[in-house]
C-alpha cells in the first residue's frame, strides 16, 4: 500500500498522492481513513531552544546556588562545613544563605523558611523580580525544600544529570572563594569562618572588580571613579581582602 511503500510520509503528503488518484478527494476524507487504520503521523515538528540562550533570555530573573565544604580546626580535629551560597545569573551578585556541619534536607528547608516567614520578613535575599531558581540534583533538594522555593515566587530548576555546566555561575563562583579566599585562611571555630565569609561576600558584591559591569563592583559604591581626594587602603582581611578607595582630603 502507500503507506507501506512511505512509512516516513505525513498526512499532508498521503494527502497529495490520493488526490492525484481520486480527483475530488477531500483531506477530511483521507483523514478519516487514516484514523480508521490507526496512521498518525511519523513526524513530529518540535522547536527546541538551547540551553544557554534561554538562560540568557531570563538572568535578569534567575538566581543559581550550590554548596562547598571548609574545614574548621577544632580541639577534636578538622571538621567539614557546608556553605550554602546563591549568585544572580545577570549581575554577579550573591549571598551566603547559611553555613552547617551537616546541612541535612531539613536544614536547607528551614533556612529557606526563614526567609519566608512570619508574613513580612525583611529577609528575602533574592528580591522581588526573582522568578527562576537553578539548583543541582543534590538530594538535599527535596519536594518541600522546592516548595518553600515556590513560596518565594520562583521556579526550582533541576540541571540535567551529569550536566554541571547548567549551574556552571555557581560552580565557576565556588573556584573563585575558595581561590581568592576560603583555601587561604585556617579557621579554628565556626563563628571565624562565618566572620570571613561575610567579608568575603561584602568585598565581592561592593569591591572587586567585575568584567559584566566594566571593571566597576556589582553594587555601585560612590566612591569609585573620583579623581580627587587620598587614595586609602582598606584591608578587609589583611593580606587577603584589599581594595582602595578615595576618601576627601582633611
């Protein structure tokens, strides 16, 4: 049969051959064959976008996060600790949502809880244009950590399996701490490492150099581009954290 002889052929091309044997047939009439025989069409029309230009159509609205280890130094030897971090796709800014020596399921929900509840809680870290949420398949990531993400307003998206490179803001962010900061340093109690990654987060967002916003800081800081006043030194971290601002002359 035709169909046989043309098992790729779609509706519309059964369509043509039949009326170029039976003048006068209508498509409803092939159609209804085709139905009564069980043809559907072989071929299907699926547009697909890729990946990083659809990430590109929304990072102004979609914030990434992940997690990385620190070892703390205690008087019963090394301890590992979780950082639990976000960074905005568009602009490059992040904050440190909570750092934990297990950093279970039920830790990660209520941190994201926090931020949620009672009604009115200054603390919203994302902001109110947030509408996507990245996020790994790490199994901390449950059904009710993803709902408390929704109750922020945005969608949870689970990266593909063995695709890092979906989350790569947040993974090239973890190589930047820890070499610019993290690797560097001793921590001997929880407190310290908590102290340094909040500075760390402070000069990252207000100080470093940023390549997406012409070498300027992500959160613009009135006192960069001055031409007048004394070059001062701040040292965030001695050695570590540095950066140098203009301060008006006495």
């Amino acid at each position: 049969t035709m169909i046989d002889s043309h098992p790729n052929w779609e509706k519309t091309q059964i369509y043509k051959a039949m009326l170029e044997k039976f003048k006068g047939i209508t498509f409803h009439q092939v159609n209804d064959m085709l139905y009564d025989i069980g043809f559907w069409d072989t071929k299907r029309t699926v547009r697909v976008i890729r990946w990083k230009d659809w990430i590109k159509k929304i990072e102004h609205v979609t914030w990434a996060g992940d997690f990385f280890v620190a070892q703390v130094f205690t008087t019963r030897g090394p301890k590992t600790y979780y950082v639990f971090f976000c960074i905005h796709l568009e602009t490059d800014e992040m904050f440190i949502g909570g750092i934990s020596s297990t950093a279970s399921a039920e830790w990660l929900k209520n941190t994201i809880k926090r931020w949620t509840e009672p009604v009115g809680n200054p603390l919203k870290p994302y902001g109110p244009d947030a509408r996507y949420r990245i996020r790994d398949r790490d199994r901390r990531y449950t059904k009710e950590v993803d709902w408390y993400i929704a109750q922020l307003g945005m969608m949870p998206i689970e990266i593909s399996p063995g695709a890092p490179v979906m989350n790569c803001h947040a993974e090239s962010f973890v190589n930047r701490i820890r070499r610019e900061c993290v690797d560097l340093l001793f921590f001997f109690s929880e407190n310290a490492l908590f102290k340094v990654l909040e500075q760390y987060a402070t000069y990252y967002n207000e100080h470093r150099p940023n390549r997406k916003h012409d070498g300027r800081s992500i959160v613009e800081n009135k006192s960069y581009g001055k031409r007048e006043g004394k070059i001062e030194r701040v040292d965030l971290i001695p050695g570590i954290l540095i950066y140098y601002h203009r301060v008006p002359e006495k």
